[in-house]
C-alpha cells in the first residue's frame, strides 16, 4: 500500500459514489427504498407513507425501474383495473446497507430521545441488526479510523 | 416479534433515515464526506476534487459543521492569511459505514469493467474493508432477505 498518495492526483470522474448518487441521491428515492424495505410496494402505499407529491413518486419509481432496483409486477384488486407493484430486485435489495448505514447514524445522533422507531431484526434469530465494516481477513466491527482509501484498479489520473 | 405489522399504522414523521438525509441528503453532501473520507481537508481542495460551485461548497461545509459532522480548524501557510481546514469529526466518521455502502453498490453494479476507482483497506492488515449487516448475537453477513424491519420503542401511530 502506498500510504502517502494524494487524492487529488486522481479523477473522482469514475467515483462508485457519485454513480451510485446520480440513481439514488435525492431524498425521495431513498425515502422510497426505506419503504420498499420496511414492505410497501402499492403506489397509494407509497404516497400515503411518505406524503410526496405523486408526479414526483411516480418520476422516482420510475427511475428506480429503469435502473434496476425496482420491477413492476401486475396485481389486480377485485372489481379494479390491472395495476404494477413495485417489488425490490437483488440489486435494489443491495442497497439495504446503505439504507440501514443513514438509520443507524440517525438513531444514534437525531432520534427523540435515543428511542429508534424502527428496529431492524435478523430472522433467524431475532436479534437487532447493525451495519458495520468488516475487511476480507476476518476482522470485524472495525472503525472509520481502522480504515482508509487508497486508489484502486479502475483509478484515474487526474487531468 | 409482531411479523404482522402493518408500515401505513405509524408515522414516517420521526424516522432516523429522514432525519439524516435532512442533513446529508443532497449529492454535494455525501460527495464531500467522501472526499473527507478521502483525506482532503481544504476548500481548495474540496473544489477541485469535486468541481462544485463555490458558494454551494460553501453552503454545504456551513451546514456539516453546524451539524456537527464537520469542525473547522484553523491554519496558516506561510506567508498567507490564516485559513481553515474542515476536520472530521467522530459523529462524521460514524458516517463512514453510509459511504461506503454507496460505494460498494456503484463498485458493484456500475463500476467501470468492474474495476473499482477505489479501495478501501484495513490499516491493520491491508485486506479490503467491506460494509455488512450483521446481528447483536454474532451473525455476519446476513443477506437483506435474513432481516426485516420493526417497530422499534420510539415507533409512533400514523394519525
């Protein structure tokens, strides 16, 4: 490992964040994820659970479709018209991490009195589930200090 | 464990993944706790990594640091004014974990070639550090299927 690059000797053109951001990086779509996650898939759900406006719900389960997160599903209420479900992909399911990371910090710093609303739970056996860092060699619950960035395969010079 | 919760019965008011995004929920946010992350401290530097607008940049440090993800710290080169450098704090390193899982699902599903732009190691070790959901009795790496959300002890009923 070279410790003493320079971050700014490299593009952030490329950054697996910002792509991940230009999908996901706006309050609704991940608001939208969170309700995907806590089982919502019906548009009415989705609006009655976060009170968004509906073109703009209906832009961002859109694009979440278009990039593979969500997939429509047909579903017919008795006596309606045929009507979609959003239903998690894999890859959408992938994001759960990123999810939970942004409900843990908020548990830990905003929540009314240190009182989480939501708990997320293994079923398996019951127990609360965290997101923690874990590198390939087995050590786990490492913190940010633990860790640094250094450039990858895929790095690019800066102009 | 209620497995029949019903997500429309309780208010998304309070929820910690809101709260959070309220601070870092805009794409200049998240991409400047990467570069954070990333070791970068200065305005300059903050600028020219990113290529963002500088009153935006400015807005965006203001409000990390009036949340406290953010300090300022001054230094002085020599010959210059004195200026200030943008330090991490601990509640900005626990956002780490919120980071890195965006950049897991970009090196994922839209790195080019699957050849990541960056790595982040274990100082410790070397070996690639990863973000993974794991549970208070000691399961890693549980799959977004192995777990579900729940009301948790500050949950409120929907109005």
């Amino acid at each position: 490992m070279d410790d003493d690059w320079n971050r700014l000797d490299y593009s952030a053109a490329n950054c697996s964040v910002a792509r991940t951001l230009q999908i996901v990086g706006e309050k609704w779509s991940l608001l939208l994820l969170r309700e995907a996650f806590f089982g919502l898939r019906r548009f009415a759900d989705f609006e009655r659970a976060l009170g968004c406006a509906r073109n703009l719900l209906s832009e961002r389960l859109a694009t979440l479709v278009e990039h593979g997160l969500l997939e429509r599903v047909p579903y017919r209420e008795p006596g309606q018209r045929e009507r979609q479900e959003y239903v998690l992909t894999e890859a959408g399911l992938e994001l759960l991490p990123a999810v939970m990371a942004l409900l843990q910090w908020g548990d830990r710093h905003l929540a009314d009195l240190a009182r989480p609303p939501v708990v997320v739970r293994h079923l398996g056996c019951g127990a609360p589930v965290a997101v923690h860092l874990g590198c390939a060699a087995g050590h786990e619950h490492l913190a940010a200090t633990d860790v640094a960035a250094f450039p990858g395969p895929g790095a690019l010079r800066a102009a």
